[in-house]
C-alpha cells in the first residue's frame, strides 16, 4: 500500500495541479474580459457580464461585434445619447481613465504585495527549474496578486499578455501543492518534476494546447526533463485543458483560441514569402529584444527611475490607452484582434474595412473559394495604414511595457506584430496575383484559377504570427506544435515550419540570446543555458580556485583541528563549503562538508555538550582515539556531517566535460584532484564567470595555473 | 569561414538526410505499391503501373475501388474471363504464389546480403542511440538490401508495416552521409546526433508526421537528446517531409497518411467507451508482447527453427495469404484498412457491408450530419464478424511476423489491431445510442439530436488504433502527435490522449517492458533504460570489481613496470582497460589506459624500435629519468596513451547517483576511489548485473566486500 500511494503520490499532486490551472485561468478570462469591457461600458441590468454574455442575454441572436441596448456605454449612462463632441469626450475619458486606474491598482499591488508578481515569470521559471532557488517566487501571495494583477493589467489595455504569467501561475500552484507530499514538498528535485509539470499545464490553459504546453516545458522551460516527467506533464496538461473546456470561460465550444474554419491551400512557391516572413520576424525579434534590454538596464541604472515604478506604469498606460484609443485594430482585445487577422473575409464581414473588396460577390448560403477577386476598395487601404500604425506602435508600446512592474507577457503582443506584418504582406501578395492574372492570363507558378482565391491573407497572417514570436523567445519545435494547435490547421504545419527556422537562424545571427535570456542575464541570475556547445581547449586546473596568486585551499583535515581553528575558519572565510582531506601535507580527499551543517553542529555542540571547549579535537574519521589515551579535552564526532561521495574530476578534465556534467547532474560544485590529492574546486559561479570571459574574448583570469 | 563552415557541416549534413530519406520513402512506397497490387493482376499495357495509376491512364475517373479495363487480373491474362471455378482457383493460385515468392525472395536477400537487415530495427537503434557500437548494422548494404525487402515484405501481405524499418533506413542514410563531414563520422558522439535527427526524419517520412517524428526521435529512440540536436531533427524531419510531398507516391496532394475530411464531435460522456479503448489496447498489447516473446524466444533456443528460417517465412506467408485471400479487410492493404475503418459512411459507401444501414437518406449533393440512422443492415453484421475474425486473425500473425528474418515494423500491424477493435465499440455504441433513443426520446447524456449522428464509430477506431500502439509500444506524447497529424484532426487530441494514458497504465501494470525493451532484453543489448528510477541503497563499493573474494585490481604503475609485465598483464587478463597509479603500494590514481591504444602501442615499438626489448622499463609520467643514468635497456614513453581525466567516484557514492551519471553522460566505466586510492571499477556491463539482480530480488553477488 505504502509503495502503492508512494507512486500515486505524484499522479494525485499533478492531478490537482491540472484541475487547479484550469479553473485559474477559467476565472482569469472571465475577470479580464468583464474588467476590459468595463473600459468601454456596463451591462446595465446585469453589471456583471461582459458584453458579449451582456448582449446575449438580450436575446440579440444576431450580435455580431456591434453594440446591443442592453450593453450601455459610459456616456449613456450619464444620458448623453446624442453623439456629440461631450459624448465622444466622456467616452475616451472613461476609457483612459479605466485604463490608467486598473494599471495602477495592479502595480500597487504588486508593490505593496508581492514584489516577485510583476513580469511575466518566465525568465525565473527557467532558473528555478535549473536549479536556482529564489525563496517565495512561488508562493501563495505571489498566486493571489498575479492573478488580480493580471485580470487588471490585461483589462487595461497595455500591450501584455497573459500567457507568460499563466505559467507562473501554474508553477505557483505546482508548488503550493507540491508542500501536501512531502516526497515533492521535502526534495528540492522531485519538486522540480512537479514544476516542469505545472508549467506544461500553464501554457496548456493559456493557449488551449496541451501538447505545445508539453513541448514548451520541455523546450524552453525545463532544464533537465526527464521522460517519465514528459509523460506526467502531459497528464497534468491535459487535465488543465479539459478543467478549462469544462469552465468554458468564453462560452464557447471551441479548444484553440484562434480557431480556423476553412481550409487553406498554399503552393510551393509561397515559401519564398514565408521564409521573408520568418526573416522579418527574426529582424524583428532583434530589435525588440535589443531596445527592450537597452531600456530595461537603463532604468535598473537610474535612481530616478527606480523611485518611480507607479508612475512610469501609468505614464506607459496612458500613452497606450490615448493612441489605442484611435486605432480600430489597436482599441480592440488583442486576442480578438489575432483572429480577425488570421481569418478570412467571409459573408459577415461586409462592414470591415479589411474586407472591402470591389466585385465581391456576396454569396450567404455557402461560403464559397470565389468570395472575392482580390482587387482592393478603398476601405483595404485605409486598413492598411491603420495597420502600419498599429505595428509600430505596438513595438514601441510593447517594449516599455515588458518588464513593467505589473504582471505581463508578450506572447500575445508578439503574435499580433507577426499578424499584422504577416497579413499586410498576404494582401501585398494577393494584389500582385491578382495583377499578374490580369496582365498575363493564368499564371503558371500559382496554380489557382482566376477567380479563385489564390493567396490566403490570413494563412499570411499565422505565419508572420509564429515568425516574429519565434524571432522574441528563439522557440522552435513548441512553438510550432502551440501554433498549429492554435489553429487547428494542419496543412498549415510546413509553411510555419519554414517561417520559425528562418526567424530562429536570423534571430540568432542578428541577437544571440532570446528575450529569457537577455532577461536572465540582465538580472544576473546563475543560469548556465543548455543550448549551446563550448569546444573549449581549457582545463579544470584553469578554472578552478584557488588560482595560482591566491592563498591556498581552504580544508578540513579529518582528525587534528580544534574546534577553534574551525571556527576561526568560518569567520574568516565564506566559502558554502569545504573539502575534508587526510592531512594537509597529504591532502587526500576524503569528503566534503557544507558551511551550512559545521555551523549548525559547533553552535548546537557549544549549546548542548558543555564539557566541548574551544581546545576540543573535532574528528571527521569513523573512529575516534579514547579521550583519555589523548588527554585534553573531549573530542568532537563529526562524522555524520560528511558528504562522502563528492563529485571529483581530475585536473586534467576538459572544461567541456565539466560544463556538461554542471548541466546534466545539475551540480553545484566539483573537486579537483591529481593522483588523489586534491587541488582546488569548481563552483556553478566560476564555470558561469569563465564562460562570460570565454565569450568576450578576454583571456585574462584563466590562465593556467597549477599545471605546466 | 572555417567556423562557418564547421556549424554549418552538421545542417548540410541533416540536410542530405533528410532529402535522401524523402526519396527512399518515395521509391519504396511506390514500388511496394506496384508489388502488392501484381498479387491480384497486372496492368495490360504498361505494367509498370500500380491498379489505381492504370485505372487513371485508362481515363475513367469515375474508378473507385474496382475494376477497370485496363487491369487485367491474372485468369485474365490466360484467356479466362468467365467467373469460373478455374477462375477462383487461378486468382487464389497467383495470389497465394506471388506473396510466397516475395517474402521467399526477400529472406533469401537478407540471409546472403545483410543479417542485419531483418526485423524493425528499432530496438538496435535505440541501442546504437544509448551508445552500443554494431558494426555494419548502419551500412550501405544493410541500407539496399532492406529497402528491395521492405517492398518485397510490405508487398507479401505478411502482417507488417514499413514504418519501423523505415527509421532504420533513415538512419543508415544518417550513418552514411556523416562520413562525408569528418566531425561528424570520426566521432561517434556526433554521429548520434546526425541518428537522432534521421529517426525523425524516417517517422515523419512513414507517416507524414514532421513534428511526430521529432517527439518519436525524443521519446522513443534517443537516449539523450540535447536541445540543439531537436532543432536539427526538426529541420531534417520538414525537409523530409516536403521531398516525399513533391515525389507524391500516393498521387494524393494529402500530407497525412489517412486524412479525416469531416469534423467529429464527441460528447464527454463518451471518454468512458474512450478509456476502455485505452484499456483494451493496454492488454492486447501485453497479450501480443508476451506471445511474440515467448515464441522469439523459444526459436532462438530451438536449433530446429535456427536452420530453417526461409521456411519459416514461407509457412507463415502461405498461412496468411491463403487465409487472407478469403476475409475482404484483411486481403485490402492495411493502410487502405485503416483509413476505411477511420472514415465515415458516405454516399460512395453505400456498396460497403460497413455502411449498410437502413433508412439512410442517400445526398449526394453534400454531405449531411443526417446521412443515417444507426438502425443495421444485415451488410454491418456481416461486416462486425468479418471484423472480429480479422482481429484475431491479425493478432496471430503479427506474433508469429514479427521477428521474421525479413524487414517488418509493427506500427501498422497494431494500427490496424487497434482501428478494428475501436470500430467495432463504436458501431456497438451506435446500437445502443440508437436503441436509447428509440426507448427513451433524446437522450440526456448524448448532446445530440434524434436521426443525427451521434457518435462516430470512425473516431473510436482512431481512438483504438492509438490505444493498441500504445499498448504495444508504449509511447505517449510522441503518439498522440503522430496520430494527430495522421489524421489531421484537432478535436481528437483529448481523446486519443485519455486512451493512450490508459493503455499505458494497463499496459505497464500488465507486462512491464515496451516490444522494444522486450526486444532489446531477448537479444541481450546492453542498454540502460532511462525511463526508470532506481531508488537503490546501494553504493559503489558493493558492486564495483574486483569483489571481496576476487583477485585484486589489475593496475599500471606510472613507472617501474616493464614492457614483458605489461605484456603478460595483456595476456593473462582481458579487461578493455587498466587504472594507471602512482604506484602499487599507494595506489593513487593517476589516470586510465585502454587495451587497444596499449596494445597497438607496444606493438609498434616492437616493430619500429629495435632498442626496446622485454626489459625496457615503461613509463607513464610527464618526465622520463635518463637512460643512462638508470642503466639498463632503453625505457619506453607512453605518457600520451593515458586519459589523464578519467571520470572517478567514491566509494560511498550511491548506486541511483551512479546510474544517473552513466546515463546522462554516457559512460562506459568509471573509477572507484576512496581518499585519492583506486579500489576499483564499474562498468556498464557491471551496472546491467546488478540492476537485474535488484529487480530479481536475489542478493546473492553484491554483498558487501569492501566497506563496513
């Protein structure tokens, strides 16, 4: 029974992990889709729905994107029916207004609350499944005020998403319940599992894809990612998602978030455009990632600043909101506005400047390939440059508000710059068809037929999408898997393909690290990236401390220091550990013992052991000489203290060895021996400093040392 | 541009991959397309046409499944056109002659040619991936010679498939062309990158699932899969892909090797019948393994069954083939099988024994949700025992298949197993939906309305394919992506996700190993399963060598032995290597010596410099003492022979710790030390013993010989 329940333990714990992010983000999405409405109005018998629930109710069957009467906006609630210039000015002043009050209630929150809630979580996610623990990261204040913060921030209207922070959420919830089996509450590792688990279930509930959610733990989140974990983050995900689809927060059947209905059709010729496309986006990415750090360590350097933060939230909200305000595509919801552009025109969409085709024929019954002919009524350019608009400000907004001290991500501000770029280049493409058609016939390279759609703007549209999210987080395969299940569209795996390569190939050429890293560097936490290869020629003895200008090792000899001496040694240095070896003049290894325990055991020996004075012998040996035959005070066992299997490697290991053996056991630190003695040691920090080093070319602190 | 040229060696490299295996699939599906269809007749005027390209050229486009002029069946080609029993007779004759012929032709191929290129090939490569060394197993003519009898077999209508084979052919491909870049044939560690990123590329090109072949490649067949090798896997498996895709074997623009057209629904209700599914496939699977086992195993000790393999693959065709002659679902080709028992009844189905029912209002304008009513023909009764017959039919012959001294994979054998048994539940849930209906008015508990379709026997036999490969292979997340983009179908991902978690629980509590593991057992491959824990209390010093009762550790000392000691240490032991230390009485480590590299050593200086005789003192140190100041013959250098970085561990070190780092990091042995002492060595082979001691619960060897 006992190995029975030991077993299930963590099928139960991701069990609740799953059912718990499901219903998270259930209540998330209603939250901020009621609050990002309440920018624009109130239901006014019912406050409580949103406007689509709101209009609903009304028994308007035919709602479509318009207003209902039961939907009142904030000019009509003061009776101002008439659209005036007053109405139009209440109107953008409840907006701004709403905008600004939600940003600046969730940064104080933030503040005052939960200082670890802000950002979208990923980049630390990634150092604490490395190994890096950041105490209360992951606890429960943390979960409450991300989760007010990001139903308030998301409604604001800033340029954020949710997506990011949804795995932070999950990962808090892996951990909170992590704490019920103490086999996971109690193993810093097994614990680990659990994560990897949650943030699978994170991106399963954000995104509606459990496998993406699967595939970016595994990619972009996990470090070590063992396949028994592959196998419970997909159970865990899987629950989430279908907790979710259970809650149906948008009252909708529908799985994936952007849903396609229609079959897309693309022709071998295309990728040539997509692979453009994939190019942008890693061009794209660049800048973003690079103007993002810029300004980013701008602001960590500037004492002005950083006195600041409330403010600069709701400066960057109110810039927002006041342009956003404009801008038809960027006044509406960002997910709304992703899957206008991913789709096509179709009957409903007469009103819609991007549809505005001349000739259409408006065919209700069906919808038919022969929807339009691709020539453009004036209304598609006006869509055009709102678009190009759109896309700029989006950047600009997008990188002053990535790091905001409010909870955001940028999946979703990134996936709208790719569809916006994507579905501006598919209409280029399809005027050129159709001008090519009109000047020489049927073209040959294209085969559809005249009259027929040929190019598919909105196929467009999710390939840009991927593009430039791949060319921001450098993700390759997950992203592909979450892209595609987002859709639901299959043939429409090779052209995104195609479009992340190339954003991944220019991205990296263009700005090494993705936006995880450059962030993770920017706030100098200890992540060695399991990305890359380092074919150094160095060897441990180069790297390893102490160096040949510094005083000796510090160690432990297992029988003959006094307890003063040892203690002596912690005061002066502050090392988390020290090597236990034979004798100095020998200096055999024969252990290790952290600074953490030889503290913890001379204070609690000093407390409880009266008759151990500062002359008592303190023995690491298995046995220790009768007090009597010594004289002197009595001893001290320390035996126990001892890790007696440390990791060793010998002076002569290739630092590429090393870092590899860092990377898959997950060390923290190695000796270094010749013929048994040992040398020195290797900590995470000095691989981390010799590879920084490395990679700026300045060979200065590592020459060789020890061995000629 | 020497840099440039080194990263980018390994993408022209998957780049050839990946278009080469493209190609191969291509020419291999289309050939066993045209040998497969010879069994039942040959095309009049061009012979080299399968039956369904002849039927095209004849310009019949109305050709669905039967005959046309053109094809002329074999009592044709004798004059005889009258439906006689010579008729039947003559048709069985060829039928059953040309599949011996094949599978006869194709053994007699791999017996002379290539031993290795019989069975999946999986197992091996999963082996060869854990880095297990067969010489050959991946060369060119392995590579012939399994892809004329992958054709021969497929064609045969043996119970196989060509999945399997297919990634070992993609990685022979792999194996090949990485001897054209250096870093990558001279290193066998590279090498298994380049196979990782071909067994992606041979799944994606079986089954036209790019992102499935990817996860298979992680999951399944590679042993550590860095992150950098996904990315490349990912590239050769889209390239791959898009060759098959412009070769079009099939003469079908689908990607998907059994695409779904229509949108399935299914209610939450019907997970319940979903995991059942799951849970059958789990002990079917456990049923076959344990069978195929038992029979492989039981030929391998039979001397009999050793000399007469030929005949043996000629029994068992001969029993298909005339069994199957006579049942229509197993005659058909069992990817035509299980895309008909995956697809729904349409108009052009009304010839189908499965699509007779009664009352069905035949449309053919479009097809309608309200295309039947579940009330059966007497067509589906015969089609369910036909069906039943099928199964049990197939489950007999893919034991006895499956292992066969010719080229066969079992992904399709199961697919089909699994698509049957799903179809059956779900026509039997058809009934009962019907009959509650009928009973009772609308049903509460199935969303659906009366004379609609409520449930969709196609989705349980997707369901049941997955479930029963899962059973068999125990795959997980990999499955789930292949059989979604087998089937391009979205909605079906919880599903299949419900049933392949359940197969796998069953699956594993029934018989433990995967047919593969089962496989790699049987055959004795050193490989250590990564997907287990091992929670041992165990530590190095009990199972390192030497034991307590054994002769102690053979060593090196860094100087003082001589050439004739050395030479006789060779002769009298065969160890693949010895520790070099300091010096027997101390016994400090100072590093490791090969065999081979010491053998070849001494050889050589006793070929090329005649002043080294059997007394000549070798010396493993930096600095060699003069020759004549020593005295004696002249000493012999082999200070470069030694691995001066040789992994250690302690003595103390836990078994789960030690097993760890020989996965993660590939070892092959490590050193066992206790402060700076050698004491021992670990093995692999070591490892292997002990784990399957643990798991036998017999103590016995590993008692405790060096620490107490």
């Amino acid at each position: 029974l006992g190995s029975a329940w030991d077993s299930g333990a963590g099928w139960l714990c991701v069990l609740m992990v799953g059912m718990a992010a499901g219903a998270t983000a259930g209540v998330i999405d209603i939250g901020a889709r009621w609050m990002s409405d309440l920018k624009n109005g109130i239901c006014a018998d019912r406050f409580w729905l949103d406007k689509e629930h709101c209009c609903w109710s009304d028994d308007k069957t035919l709602y479509k994107d318009d207003s209902c009467s039961a939907w009142t906006t904030w000019p009509e609630v003061f009776n101002i029916y008439e659209k005036s210039n007053l109405y139009y000015f209440l109107d953008f002043f409840f907006y701004v207004s709403w905008a600004m009050s939600m940003a600046g209630l969730a940064v104080v929150l933030v503040k005052v609350f939960a200082p670890y809630a802000c950002g979208s979580g990923i980049p630390e996610i990634k150092c604490i499944l490395s190994g890096f623990v950041i105490r209360g990261y992951l606890g429960k204040w943390t979960f409450i005020i991300k989760s007010v913060g990001l139903m308030l921030s998301t409604a604001s209207g800033l340029s954020l998403g949710k997506e990011g922070p949804m795995v932070h959420l999950a990962c808090c919830i892996g951990n909170i319940f992590s704490y019920l089996f103490p086999k996971y509450g109690m193993n810093e590792a097994k614990k680990r599992e659990i994560l990897s688990a949650s943030a699978a279930a994170g991106v399963s509930v954000a995104f509606g894809a459990p496998i993406g959610g699967v595939m970016f733990s595994l990619e972009e989140a996990s470090y070590y990612f063992p396949l028994k974990t592959m196998w419970r983050s997909f159970f865990c995900a899987l629950v989430a998602g279908i907790i979710l689809r259970i809650v149906n927060p948008f009252g909708s059947d529908q799985t994936s978030l952007f849903h396609i209905d229609y079959m897309m059709k693309w022709t071998f010729i295309e990728l040539i455009p997509f692979a453009l496309l994939g190019v942008w986006g890693g061009i794209l990415g660049s800048i973003f990632i690079w103007a993002n750090i810029k300004w980013r360590s701008y602001c960590k350097n500037s004492a002005f600043l950083g006195r600041h933060n409330i403010n600069e939230v709701l400066v960057v909200t109110a810039v927002t909101a006041v342009i956003s305000y404009f801008n038809p595509y960027m006044r509406k919801n960002t997910s709304a506005l992703i899957k206008q552009l991913f789709d096509r025109c179709g009957p409903d969409d007469v009103t819609s400047d991007l549809c505005d085709y001349r000739n259409r024929t408006i065919t209700t019954s069906k919808v038919d390939d022969n929807y339009h002919t691709g020539i453009f009524g004036d209304g598609v350019e006006t869509a055009i440059w709102q678009l190009i608009f759109a896309l700029i400000c989006k950047l600009i907004f997008t990188v002053f508000t990535f790091g905001l001290k409010v909870p955001c991500g940028l999946f979703i501000p990134s996936l709208a710059m790719g569809a916006i770029s994507g579905r501006l280049l598919g209409i280029t493409m399809e005027a050129l068809t159709t001008s090519l058609q009109a000047s020489g016939g049927q073209s040959e390279w294209m085969s559809c037929q005249i009259g027929k759609d040929c190019v598919y703007p909105g196929l467009y549209a999710m390939v840009g999408a991927a593009a430039v999210l791949g060319g921001v987080t450098r993700m390759t395969v997950s992203l592909v898997v979450i892209m595609f299940e987002l859709t639901g569209s299959l043939e429409f795996i090779v052209p995104t393909m195609v479009a992340v390569m190339f954003a991944k190939w220019v991205g990296d050429a263009t700005h090494k690290q993705g936006v995880y890293e450059a962030h993770i560097q920017l706030n100098g936490y200890p992540f060695l990236n399991n990305k890359e290869e380092y074919p150094y020629s160095t060897v441990a003895s180069q790297v390893m401390r102490p160096r040949r200008d510094e005083p000796e090792l510090c160690v432990l000899t297992q029988d003959g220091m006094t307890l003063g001496e040892i203690e002596a040694l912690l005061r002066d240095t502050d090392f988390n550990g020290y090597p236990v070896v034979v004798s100095r003049s020998s200096m055999y290894l024969t252990g290790f013992c952290t600074r953490r325990d030889l503290q913890l055991a001379l204070h609690s020996a000093r407390k409880t052991q009266p008759y151990i004075v500062t002359a008592s012998v303190v023995f690491f040996t298995p046995t220790v000489p009768d007090a009597t035959s010594v004289g002197g005070p009595a001893p001290l066992r320390l035996r126990k203290l001892v890790d007696l299997a440390p990791m060793t490697i010998t002076d002569q290991m290739p630092m590429e060895t090393i870092i590899d053996m860092f990377r898959k056991l997950g060390l923290r630190h190695v000796l270094v021996t010749r013929s048994g003695k040992v040398l020195g040691i290797i900590t995470k920090k000095d691989i981390l400093e010799f590879m920084r080093h490395q990679e700026s070319g300045f060979p200065g602190s590592v020459a060789n040392p020890n061995f000629n």
